[in-house]
C-alpha cells in the first residue's frame, strides 16, 4: 500500500512578470515553484510561464486551483 506523502505547500510575495512586473504571489512545494498569482483589476489569476490563465475572485479559490493542478500532474 501507498503511504500518504505529506507536502508544506508555502505562498510569498513576490513580483510576477507578465509583460511588466506586477505584486502577486509563489506557490512552493519544497524548493520547486508550482505557481505563480498576480492580483489584477481585483481578482487573482493563474500566471502560467508569463501568461495569465484563469480569474478567480478570491485568493483561496486560486491556491486550491494550483494545488489541484499540481497533485493531479505529479
């Protein structure tokens, strides 16, 4: 059987660059970055190797999308 592996997911402010350097966020997993967030006209959104992918309302709904896209990738 599988053990469950425990991992310390930790979020830093950070500046994003899309197209210019914004405040937002990183999402680690140890020492790899899983994600990146930029706060836009009031919402967070995914940035994904300089782009912006999906808009979420709040900043939780968006660590629960990194997190998830992360697990299921791994």
């Amino acid at each position: 059987s599988k053990k469950d592996k425990k991992i310390e997911i930790q979020l830093a402010d950070a500046k994003v660059e899309i197209n210019k350097q914004v405040e937002g966020y990183t999402l680690t997993a140890g020492k790899k970055i899983i994600g990146e967030i930029a706060e836009l006209d009031g919402k967070f959104a995914i940035v994904k190797n300089g782009e912006v992918g999906a808009f979420f309302k709040t900043l939780e709904q968006t660590i629960e999308s990194i997190i998830e896209n992360y697990n299921l990738n791994r």
